[in-house]
C-alpha cells in the first residue's frame, strides 16, 4: 500500500508531466504566437519572440495562479454586491447586502466591479503572455469544485475561493501606520489588528443564505467584514509584485510586473479609506466587534482612520531616514509568503490536498527563480 508521501510525490510527478507536455505543445505553436506577440506588445519581433527564463516563467505563472484565484474572490463579491454587466457578467446582485456595502461608501459597487475586471484582465493577459513565449500558463479549473453562496443573487457554481468562513488579519491597517517599525527590519515584531475579533473566528464576508440579511446589525457586520478584507486582499498583491520583479531577469517581464503591481496598490488605497468607514458594532449573532478605531483609548495615529497615506518608515537600514514605502517588500521566499497568508486568511478552507500542492509548487518555483540582470 501507498504512503501518503508517496502519493503526493506521484501526483507532483504527473503534473510536472503534465506541465512539461503543456511546454512542448506550446513551443510548437510559438511560431504562430510571434506575430500575436509583435502586435499585442508592439515590440520587435526579435524582442518579443524571445524565450521567457525559467525563472522568469515561474515568476509569471505563480501570478497568474494568484490573479485567478483573486478573480474567482472578486467575481463572488461582484454577484452579490458590485455591479453585474457585460464587463463582469453573472449573479443577480443582493439588495440587502449591496446597500450594506453601501454604508462603508456609496461607490462600492462600482468599486467592486472594477477591481473584479482588474484581476481578470491580470491573469489574461499573464496567461497570454506566458504562451506568447511558448511557455506554460496558469489553469486551476479542476479546483473549481467549492460551494456558492445560497444567497439570492449567487450564481450555482463551482469556486476555487471561500468567502464564507474568513479569518481576516487586519494587521496590514497598524502596519502602514507605525512610523517605527518595518516588516522588512523586523521580522518578528507583531502589529496590532485593528479588528482583532476578525482575527479570532470564521467569519463570512458574503451572505451565506438569505438568513444572513438580517438582524441589520449582522448583515452591516458581513459587510464591514468584507471592507477589511477587500483591503486585505490587494495589500498582499502590493507587497507581492514588488517582492517578485526584484528577481525578474528580462526587462519585458520586470515592465509587467511593474506595472501591474501599482494597481493592486491603488486598489489597496481605495479600499483602507472605505474600511475607516465601517460602522462600529457588535454582530449580536456571534459577538464580533468593530471597534471605534479613532477612539482616544487607542494609540492614536496607529489606528486613525484617515491616516491613509503610508506613514515614513525605516527602509532599508535604520541609518537612513524614515522613507514612505510599501512594506514589506523583502523577496525572499515572498511567494510562499502569499501563498500561506491567503490560505492563513481561510480562503481555500474545503480545497483538495492536490490544490495546495500546486499552490506549493508554483510558489516554490517562483521563489527558486534568481535575476540573471
Ligand atoms: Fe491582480
Ligand atoms: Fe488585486
């Protein structure tokens, strides 16, 4: 009989089978993919046909994973709260839940389509760039086996991603706040939660039925839950695309990763000055607490609400001057990072072992790529 040991190193044998099967049919149509290349990137062929270091592939696919994973998130949140239209078809929207949202800002549909559209039009255009370059894209359709939200609204569906059972780690708020410590300096310092509840439980961030719509004060607390996950989310692909370019080796690809990785960070912005807005209360269903974040009782401009823009920080080296940074943005082992604070966050609760494996994998791959600039 099979250990499970063995089993998972036969499963990774098939699929890196599987993947380097994937890499020789896609070789053989690059030829035909040059001509896409030149006119989809406007560069010289002789650029653009260029072949993608194995680094630089892992980089690229580990991305595309996590946009698709950020997508199937997002898609949830948009059928029941944002905005369902021909840019991000499917669900019927959730009145109750949408006007909860609502209350945070009254752009947040619109907010949530958006960022929705973002992350699909990011693992596209990964994925095709990945195969312009004869390269392996990303495809986690097989994962897709997750239950939907009942709620009316949801479609019926399989999801890569739980919304409903999140542990959310707030720290990020304290994080851009303090003007003393760095991730990056300081490895072991703890930030405080600004929502410590979130931090302790499973909470859902979308109705689970159409009994989470009321009493009102748990619907607002589904709603407030997900105000700080939005900015959750996008905080780690701020960090994430910085973390990984450091080790990009073709130009082209550190573009990519440049210029992708400053809209997580906007959206990141947009969505910590939304969550300051979450109304403070108590879900009288399990006891989870937001507190007043501008109370005096707390240590002030660590937790002030309209203290949006990152606080100056020491960067680098304590020698230096504070430095208004993203953080952290160290690029060791920052794609196992990710993969770890988005499965510590709950998002993948109910997932096959095979998933995590290849989540694991690819994460691996992309740590293991090292800059040949
Ligand atoms: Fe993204
Ligand atoms: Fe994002």
């Amino acid at each position: 009989m099979k250990t499970n040991r063995e089993h998972r190193m036969k499963a990774r044998h098939t699929r890196r089978s599987i993947l380097r099967a994937g890499l020789v049919s896609a070789a053989s149509a690059t030829v035909g993919l040059r001509v896409l290349t030149t006119e989809v990137l406007g560069q010289p062929a002789e650029e653009s046909s260029r072949r993608l270091s194995r680094g630089d592939a892992a980089i690229l696919r580990f991305l595309a994973a996590l946009e698709i994973l950020e997508t199937d998130l997002w898609q949830q949140y948009n059928e029941l709260g944002g905005v369902q239209d021909d840019e991000v078809p499917g669900g019927g929207g959730s009145a109750a839940y949408t006007a909860a949202l609502e209350v945070l800002d009254p752009d947040m549909p619109q907010y949530i389509h958006d960022n929705t559209e973002d992350e699909m039009t990011h693992f596209e255009f990964l994925n095709a760039y990945l195969l312009s370059k004869g390269a392996q894209p990303a495809n986690l359709d097989e994962f897709r086996t997750l239950p939907s939200s009942q709620a009316t609204g949801a479609q019926q569906l399989g999801r890569l991603t739980n919304l409903m059972q999140l542990t959310v780690d707030t720290s990020w708020w304290t994080r851009y706040r303090s003007r003393t410590e760095n991730p990056d300096l300081d490895p072991k310092f703890t930030f405080p939660q600004a929502v410590p509840g979130l931090f302790d439980g499973q909470f859902p961030a979308i109705p689970r039925t159409d009994d989470d719509l009321k009493p009102p004060d748990h619907l607002q607390a589904i709603a407030n839950t997900a105000g700080f996950h939005f900015a959750f989310i996008e905080q780690g692909g701020t960090s994430l695309y910085p973390s990984l370019a450091q080790r990009t080796s073709a130009p082209e690809v550190l573009r990519i990763l440049l210029s992708i990785g400053p809209t997580e960070t906007m959206h990141f912005q947009t969505w910590q000055d939304k969550a300051g807005n979450a109304p403070v209360l108590t879900d009288p269903t399990n006891g989870l607490e937001f507190p007043d974040l501008n109370s005096p009782l707390l240590a002030g401009e660590d937790f002030q609400t309209n203290l949006i823009m990152p606080e100056p920080v020491p960067f680098l080296s304590r020698k230096f001057p504070v430095c208004s940074i993203i953080r952290p943005t160290a690029t060791r082992g920052a794609a196992m990072g990710a993969a770890n604070a988005l499965t510590a966050d709950g998002l993948f609760l109910g997932q096959s072992p095979d998933f995590f494996e290849l989540l694991h994998d690819l994460a691996a791959d992309a740590d293991r790529a090292r800059s040949d600039r």
